[in-house]
C-alpha cells in the first residue's frame, strides 16, 4: 500500500501522513475582511394588494357616518347555529337576521322560538318543496347546500339560485297566509336543517302581543312605495303629454347612519441603547427593527380589514350579494354570477389558493383567463378584471375560502379605506412612531400605531362568493 507525502511523494508503507497548510485558510482570513451583508429578511411581507387598491380617505374626528336613502326592506343576514354532537341547534339572538323578526329585543321570545324548530337530515337530490306547494315551514340550512330549481320559458330546467349554511328560506311568507313555494328547492349535497311549522309559529304569535306587532309592522313596511332595492320611492311621471299633474316628491334619508370608527393597531418596539449605539455600521439597527414593525403591523392591518368582525368586508358584506358556487370548485360560470351583480367591478381579490383553484377549472373547460396590468405587474384577469392575491383571506378547515369582488371609491359609491393623516410623530399616512422614552435598564421604548378602517358605501359594492373548494377533484 502506498501513501503521498506532503511534497507528492508517494510513500511506501507506514501510517498515512495528513497534508500540511500551505497558506492561510478562509477561516483565518475572514478574522481581517468584512463581510458582505443583507438587509434583515421577512417572510411575512406578501403584495398586501387590498392595502395599495383601496381608495383612503382622511377622516378628521376618527369618525366617518354614510348617509344613505332610507331603505324600508329589512336587510338579510345569517343565522348561526351550536352544534352538540349530531344535534343542531339555532342560536336564538342570530334569529333576528329574519326580516320579520328583525327589532325584536325580547330574548326570551326568540328562545321560544328557537326551541320550536324541529331538525331534519337530507340526502343529495333529495326534493325538500315542490314549486306551487303552500310554505308551510320555515327553513333554516344548518349545513349543506341546497339549490332553487325553477323552469324555463320552454320547459327546460333551470338553476334559480344556491344556499349554504346560515341561509333561510319560507321565512318571508310568516306575515301573510297563502303563500306558495316559487320553486323547487333540492338539495345538491347532503345536510342537516332547522325546520319551524307554520302552526307552532301562529301559536307563538296568539300569544305574543309583541310578536304581532311585529308582523303588523313588517306588512306595513313591505306596502310602502319602494324600488328594487327597497329605498323610498322617489316619484316620477314619464311619457306624458299635455298639461299633466306632476307628483311631488323628495328623498327621505336614514334617520340613523352608520358610523364608522377608526380601529387601531399598536405595539411598542424596543431597542437597547448601546445596540442603537455600538451596532449601528454597516446598516442602522434601529431603523431596520422600525422598517420590520412596519411591515408586520401594515400585514395585520390587511387581516383586521378583511376578517374584523366590526367593519371587516368578509363580515360585512350584505346577505344579498353572497352567492354560493354551483358545484363547489370556483367555475368561470361563477365567477361571472358575482361579476354581473355590481357596476365597475374594480377588481377581485382571492386567497392565491383559490386563484389556482379558477385557473384549474378553466383548464379543465379549455378557457384561457386573460391577464392586465396593474401597478407595473401583470396580474390574471377574467372578463378584463384583475384578479389579486390576498392570504388573509381565511380558509377554513373543510379547504373552503371565498373569492371578493368589489367596486371602490368614493365617487363610485364603492368600498373605501378611512384612516387619519397628519398624526403627531407621523411616520407614514395614518402611522407615527413615538419616541416612548428610555427605561432604567437603558432599553429605548417607540410606539408604533396604525389608525384605520373601511367602509362599504352601498350594499352592492362588495360582492363574496362563498364555500369555494380548493381541493382537486378527481
């Protein structure tokens, strides 16, 4: 066996011999060389698109009132439910999201209620009412989905309109007797639902002098010159000739606006004075922990407007401009469905989930989504509308999300981001960070705050389809 010494001389026998250093090692020479360094890295920073598409309006008091026209439709919501096992029950405060129990303040009424709904399973394509049947009962879908079927104008078929969980449906005939079902209501996937009889409902009602009341005042309402979207009439007289007698009018206002109140994101970002002293070359320690702040606190922002309960959209966007998927991927079919029910739609704004989730079902259909320009970056677009990435937008545990879509700006009577410039310590629009002083452990104290909020000026400025599976379907 033979070894090389450290001239390269192979060496007969005996124990190798290790190759001796020649000159200075890496090691040694990074002792007396600088190195080349990168500014301090964050993963969390993502586009924050929502942030940069938001129209901002300075709001002077920390208060913004949308003044509308009054509206004499009440409006819808959702209702929510307590699980117990396989056992559902409706929680009675969410039954005033019901148009004609909406105002009522007595919660025990609403408990009685509550106990008198009656729960029922159903299976796919099972028929849960017939067009043309009398409403004898009050649905309330605790879980699953179920379609309106209705038929064409030469006897075809046709989809009327999806609901999921939290929606009602027969509730709206509670004030009259007579109705009748418009349409079939079939069940797409199988469920569980809250079923209130028409008899258990009058009974409550003989014997509640609120109860009446209300059904008196919500027939009163529903008589009331209204629109389409159920705002006072204004009167108009159109097409006539000679000297016709004009009606009177005006525009009746909402006599209690909502206010919208600035919300606040805070935290106090501290530094040990002899690292803002002695660390400060190549890059200023301070102003890198502040520019890293920042960026968290602006990331939270993002979330608070989307998810807020208070004034975020996903929580505020009105009953009426919710939609459900058809099939449970998000089709091009539904992504026109939410485009059609606004003027100007501005934009869309999905998880980036759920965008790859569209631009699946596309493939699967042979539809090539076009793609726009926005802010110097080529973005998807369907239908010549950007379609932007936010991953605030939660997803829930059943790998469901939802997709946005909305028209901004105040002129447009959109969606608007409120928040107030001109702070003291301003470091940005609507953020300032303050000098907080230096403790006695020497550790230096700023605190950093964000004043914002939104605002949905009309209902159907903002636009949610809802139950968006993101899961690939085999």
């Amino acid at each position: 066996m033979s070894t090389e010494t450290s001239l390269g001389i192979p060496a007969q026998g005996g124990a190798p011999q290790t190759r001796e250093q020649s000159s200075l090692s890496t090691a040694g020479a990074r002792n007396l060389a600088s190195t080349t360094k990168s500014a301090p890295q964050m993963q969390e920073i993502s586009s924050r698109w929502l942030l940069r598409m938001l129209p901002w309006v300075p709001v002077s008091g920390g208060t913004y009132r949308v003044n509308r026209r009054l509206s004499h439709a009440v409006g819808r919501g959702r209702v929510a439910f307590v699980w117990t096992g396989s056992a559902v029950k409706v929680l009675a405060p969410t039954l005033g999201e019901l148009p004609l129990l909406h105002g009522i303040e007595d919660d025990s009424l609403l408990t009685t209620l509550a106990e008198a709904f009656v729960q029922r399973e159903f299976s796919a394509g099972e028929r849960l009412a017939a067009a043309g049947d009398p409403v004898d009962d009050v649905l309330l879908i605790a879980h699953g989905k179920v379609e309106r079927a209705g038929t064409g104008p030469y006897g075809e078929p046709t989809v009327l309109g999806t609901h999921a969980d939290g929606d009602h449906l027969g509730d709206e005939a509670l004030a009259h007797g007579g109705a009748v079902w418009p349409a079939d209501l079939r069940a797409t996937t199988a469920g569980t639902l809250l079923a209130l009889p028409r008899p258990a409902f009058d009974r409550l009602a003989a014997a509640s002098p609120a109860l009446r009341d209300r059904i008196r005042a919500y027939a009163e309402g529903a008589r009331k010159p209204q629109n389409k979207h159920g705002e006072a009439e204004i009167a108009f007289s159109a097409g006539h000739v000679g000297e016709h007698a004009l009606p009177t009018t005006f525009v009746d206002y909402e006599l209690a606006p909502r206010e919208y109140e600035l919300s606040i994101a805070q935290t106090v970002l501290r530094v040990h004075s002899r690292v803002a002293d002695l660390y400060n070359q190549p890059m200023n320690q301070t102003e890198h922990q502040l520019r890293l702040t920042v960026e968290a606190l602006r990331e939270r922002q993002e979330h608070e407007l989307v998810n807020n309960p208070e004034y975020g959209l996903l929580a505020n966007a009105d009953h009426g401009q919710r939609i459900q998927t058809r099939s449970g991927p998000p089709t091009p079919d539904d992504m026109d469905d939410l485009l059609s029910r606004r003027r100007g739609t501005r934009f869309f704004l999905a998880h980036p989930r759920a965008v790859a989730a569209f631009g699946r079902e596309c493939n699967r259909r042979g539809v090539y989504p076009g793609s726009t320009e926005v802010q110097g970056r080529t973005v998807t677009a369907w239908r010549g509308v950007p379609i932007l990435t936010c991953d605030k937008i939660p997803i829930t545990d059943g790998n469901t999300s939802s997709i946005l879509a909305m028209r901004v700006g105040e002129d447009d009577q959109g969606v608007i981001g409120l928040h107030q410039t001109g702070i003291p310590d301003e470091f940005e629009p609507g953020l300032s960070v303050r000098f907080a002083g230096i403790d006695e452990k020497a550790v230096i104290s700023y605190l950093v705050t964000a004043y914002f909020s939104a605002a949905i000026l009309v209902p159907n400025a903002l636009g949610v389809l809802e139950n968006v599976e993101l899961g690939v379907r085999r």
